[in-house]
C-alpha cells in the first residue's frame, strides 16, 4: 500500500505544480481562446487577429507610433512629463525635482529698469502627491525678499491640494513724488506744478514678518486647453507685527513721514498679529501643448481689514514654453495693484521677469 500511495502523492504534486505554472503564466500573459475551425487555418487566423480589412503590418505599427505615452492613474515619470501645463500633475511626480531661476526688474513709470532682483525656487516629489518645496526671492535691490519653505500634499490628486509653508519676508515702501513740490525732485520740476501722488522709482525697506502661508491650490479643467485656477495662497498667519505698505490717508494719499530726496519718504502702514487674507482666482489655457497662458489675480487684505486703501490686487500674466519635459522658459508681468488709490492708474506699478525651470530625475 505505501509504494501505491507514494506513486499517487507524486502524481498529485505534479499535477498541482503544473496548474500552478499554467495559472500564473496565464496572469502574466493574456490569452484569448479561439475556437479552431476545420482545414487547420488557426494559425493563419490568430496572425491576422486585430487587424482590420485591407490594413498591413506595417500601418498597424505606425498607428501605434502615433499613440501617446500611457501612465497609469495619470502618474508620470521624467520621460513622460507631460509639456502641456494644464496635463501636469499639481504636485511634483517623485522623485523628479524642479528648479526655477528668475531675473525681474522695477518697469513702473517713474521706476523703469532702476532696480531688480533675483530668485531661486525648487520643488521635489517626495512622492506622486506630496512634494517639498522652497526658495528665495527678491525685488527692488533686495529691499523686498521672500524666503519660505514647506509642503503641498494632494487631498484629490489633480484637482485639488493643500499648501503649508513658513515665510520669513519683507516688502519694499515705495517713495511718492513731492506733492508739495517745494523743490525739483525726480518727477517734479519744482515749479508749482500740480504732480499725481505716484511712486517715484525709490523704494525703503519694510518691516520684516514671519507668518506661516496656508493655500488650497485648486485647477479644474473645463476643456482639454482651458482650466480654472484657484486658491494657491488663501491665508498668512502672522507671528510679529511690522510695516510693510504706504500709509494711505482718508483720500487715498500716501502720507509723508520725512520730506528728502529724492522723493517723499512714505510711512509704513501697520500690519499686526491678525491673519492676513490672500485668496487667488485666474484662468490658465493651452493654445498649443507646448505653449501656455496663465493670468491670475490676488487680493491682499492685511489684518482682515477691508477699509479703503488698506488692500492690494495684484495680476499677473505668465507665458511659457516648453520645448521638453525638463525645460520651461517663460515671460512674468504683473500689474502691482489694478485697485490703485485715487490719483493712480493700474498700469503704472509694473514689474517684468524672465525665468526658466529645469527638471532632473527619475
């Protein structure tokens, strides 16, 4: 009995081990049966399988050419970065890392080309829906920095995040003309003639504040080219207070706390220990893959306090082209208030830069 029931455990383990080959083979080569039909053509048919009538080999593999890369789950790699904006992922793909090298300059008026600034930001993809990211930026001959540091985790992947980052930062005073016109200055002639109360070109060093920015960055895409951009800052939590805007009176006039040269030396308004407001709506479109187009505005509320001349609305405009998923060049405007003070016109506050973004990874 014992020699009959060894020949019959070697027989089952074979048999198991053999459909245990067939079933995984099966799970990583899909297969589809065929029912073979009489004069032995099944070869000739599964050959020609998949292919429509009158169409070859060879319009088969370009059509196939033709098809774009395809990521699962809408994740990507370097090599598969997509170059049309609104295609990207709104967190960085892991382990892939983006530099963005800026060089801005003062276009206002009164300003153009007297002062500009530098920065360098980055970001990686700690994983496909959470990045690091950080930076230091500056403006008006550093007289304006920022330099922050944190994370952006998605909550619905591609559509909507949330962003938490530390910044220690400082605004730039801009100096006004003299409207008293008691002496030439470098936009009045001194002469008793009327001069509007805008900045002049100079700028003074703010306060500096540490807060903590919270943002929501949201994109929907109404069409494949058009999407909705939102909230990418929302509220600054303040932790010290400093001056770091003109003090405006009740008409809206900058009021003066020193008369020099050149300009009118402005007194800082006080932004104190309340959150500050800075939600963010704009649009982005795609005219062509390789180009976009995005315009957003800002509201600036310090202190929650909506009293008038107490808040900003900058716009920005950015182009940008990209040749390849590991490059990006683009051009940046922005309007510095398109809700100036009485006297003020929204075009004449302008800064410009130029950037570019490198990515390198995986």
């Amino acid at each position: 009995m014992l020699p009959s029931f060894s020949r019959g455990l070697r027989l089952a383990l074979v048999l198991a081990l053999s459909a245990g080959y067939i079933g995984w083979h099966g799970h990583g080569h899909a297969a589809f049966a065929k029912p073979s039909g009489d004069g032995g053509d099944d070869d000739d048919d599964d050959s020609d399988k998949g292919k429509d009538e009158g169409e070859t080999e060879d319009d088969q593999a370009a059509d196939d050419k033709d098809q774009p890369p395809v990521t699962a789950g809408g994740l990507f790699t370097l090599s598969t970065y997509p170059v049309n904006e609104i295609l990207r992922p709104l967190t960085m793909t892991q382990k892939v890392m983006q530099f963005r090298i800026t060089a801005g300059t003062d276009l206002s008026d009164k300003g153009a080309f007297g002062s500009g600034g530098l920065s360098v930001e980055g970001q990686y993809g700690l994983t496909d829906n959470f990045m690091l990211l950080g930076g230091v930026t500056d403006a008006y001959n550093f007289k304006q920095f920022s330099v922050y540091a944190g994370f952006e985790g998605a909550l619905a992947y591609d559509l909507l995040d949330v962003r938490v980052a530390a910044n220690l930062h400082r605004n730039a005073i801009a100096r006004y003309c003299d409207t008293d016109n008691s002496a030439p200055s470098s936009c009045n002639p001194g002469d008793g003639t009327d001069v509007p109360s805008i900045p002049d070109g100079n700028y003074d060093a703010g306060g500096t504040k540490f807060s903590v920015d919270l943002g929501f960055p949201f994109r929907y895409a109404i069409k494949p080219e058009i999407a909705i951009i939102a909230l990418q800052t929302l509220v600054s939590i303040d932790f010290n207070q400093a001056r770091d805007r003109p003090r405006l009176d009740s008409a809206g006039k900058p009021v003066g706390a020193d008369p020099s040269m050149p300009g009118m030396v402005v007194k800082g308004a006080e932004n104190g220990l309340k959150p500050d407001l800075n939600p963010s709506l704009g649009f982005a479109i795609n005219p062509i893959p390789q180009l976009s187009v995005v315009a957003f505005a800002q509201l600036r509320i310090p202190d929650f306090d909506t009293s008038t001349g107490n808040f900003l609305v900058p716009l920005t405009a950015r182009v940008e082209f990209s040749p390849s998923q590991k490059l990006d060049i683009g051009l940046e405007f922005i309007l510095l208030n398109v809700m100036p003070p009485e006297g003020q016109t929204a075009f004449e506050n302008r800064f410009i830069s130029l950037f570019g973004q490198f990515r390198m990874g995986k």
